[in-house]
C-alpha cells in the first residue's frame, strides 16, 4: 500500500473528482478526512464506502471559501491526528456565465473558494507539515481551462489559473521544509455536473477530444496516487494534464458550452 499510515485531507470530496482520489487514497492505506458543504450526504455516503470496504475515513463539514472554518478544521485535525501527510485542493465551483453578465458577486464567489481556498488550506497544512519536520505533499487540482480559453468561463479559468501560478511559488517557498507542491488539470471528464448541464456531454467533447472520449472520475486516482506517494519524491512544482490529450489539439466542443451555461443557472 503506498499511503499506509499516511493522513489525507481531500476538500470537496462528496462527490466527482474529488470523491474518487479519497477512494483511491483509502484503498492505498490512507486515513481519509473527507471535506464537503454543510447540510449534504453527499460526503457522508463517501465515509460510508469507504469504512465498508475496510478502510479508515472521516467526514469534516465546512466551507472552504471562509478562512475562520478552515482554520478550525485544521485546529481539529492537530487536534486528532496530530499531523497531515497530504492535502488535496479539490473544492472549487465552475460559475458559469456570459462574459458580458458577469457580476462582482460570481467573480467573489469563484475567487473566495477557487483561489482563496485553495492558499488558505495549503498554509495551515503546511503549518502542520513543518512542525512535524517530516513534510508531505500538497495536490492542487486545476482544470485545461487555465491554458485554453473555454467559452462562458471567464471567472473559472481565471481562478485556475491563478491556482497554477500560486502551486509554483508555494513549491518553492515549501521545498526547505519538504513540502512538495504539484498541481494537474482534468480535461473534460464524465462529473455529474457535467452530465446534468449538458446530457449530450460525452458525444460533444468525444468529438474533439484526441483520444475520441470524455474522461471517467475514477481516471484521476492514478495522477493523485503517485503526486502523493514517494514514487514523486523529487517532484514539485510541476503542472501536468490529464485530458486525453485536449491540450495538444484545443478543439472545442461550442455546443456543450452553450448547454452549460444556459442548464447551470446563470444569468
């Protein structure tokens, strides 16, 4: 098992992506403290699998997007672990809409969790990692939309990447203290979300995807797996993406924006 004995915090892990890598982490020997929103079963149902299966797994509600709960979130996990190993930044939300119709209030509320999340978690897990003095890894997850530019989704691709340029310099500041930092970014995959806002998602980005398909959730573990094992030992600070090779050609698939923005609810 390559993460036996090791202490991983997933934000956001109730369901997609971010369910997937706590599975995958669990499977691998991981105690598992699963983030997710207040009020959901979502995240409760992922603690259930888990321990059925043999595994050892934790659910902690709380917001990301608000500092003064992660800080108590990280406060319990000192609390009763006394340490964290690896800390996966998954929590993040998409907000779609027209570039003409975004609004201060989208743009903050992609911000606060996307970005501000994001750096918040990763200080107080590397407070934790320092003290230990045995350091870890932290996983930020971006998205190919960083690098190109998708329609409907300015606030998103701007918080990615953002995100990619914070996991640099969050590499370099931690390597003394042996907190490696990496981040990679999911193509276009086969998330509820997805499938709800456009049901003919799998056919419209098949269609432009190198590879013919739509990634599965599930394809992420892997990735996850090794930037958190000593397998990457001697990596970070590095960016890599999983998207069936949409990065190299940069086809779009217009019909499966279309559909996003008008099924997400945005204005």
């Amino acid at each position: 098992m390559r993460l036996k004995n090791k202490i991983a915090l997933v934000t956001g892990a109730g369901k997609g992506i971010g369910k997937e890598i706590a599975l995958g982490y669990a499977a691998e020997g991981a105690t598992v403290i699963i983030n997710d929103l207040p009020g959901t079963d979502y995240a409760g149902h992922v603690v259930k699998d888990i321990v059925k299966k043999g595994g050892k797994a934790e659910l902690y509600e709380g917001d990301m997007s608000k500092v003064a709960e992660i800080r108590k979130m990280f406060a319990y996990i000192r609390q009763e672990y006394g340490q964290l190993d690896i800390l996966v930044n998954n929590a993040g939300i998409t907000g779609w809409s027209d570039f003409f119709d975004t609004d201060e209030a989208l743009f903050d509320k992609v911000i606060g969790l996307n970005i501000k999340g994001t750096l918040f978690c990763s200080i107080e897990a590397a407070r934790l990692m320092k003290e230990n003095g045995k350091g870890g890894s932290i996983i930020n997850i971006s998205s190919i939309c960083s690098v190109l530019s998708v329609k409907n989704l300015i606030c998103y691709s701007t918080s990615k990447g953002g995100i990619e340029a914070m996991s640099k310099q969050m590499a370099v500041e931690l390597a003394p203290f042996k907190i490696r930092v990496n981040t990679f970014g999911p193509g276009p995959i086969n998330t509820e979300r997805n499938l709800i806002e456009d049901p003919e998602y799998k056919e419209n980005w098949g269609r432009v995807v190198p590879m013919q398909r739509t990634g599965e959730p599930e394809e992420m573990i892997g990735p996850a797996i090794f930037l958190a094992s000593d397998e990457s030992s001697y990596v970070t600070g590095q960016l890599f993406y999983v998207d069936g090779g949409w990065s190299v050609q940069g086809k779009f698939a217009e019909d499966s924006m279309d559909s996003q923005l008008k099924n997400s609810g945005a204005k």
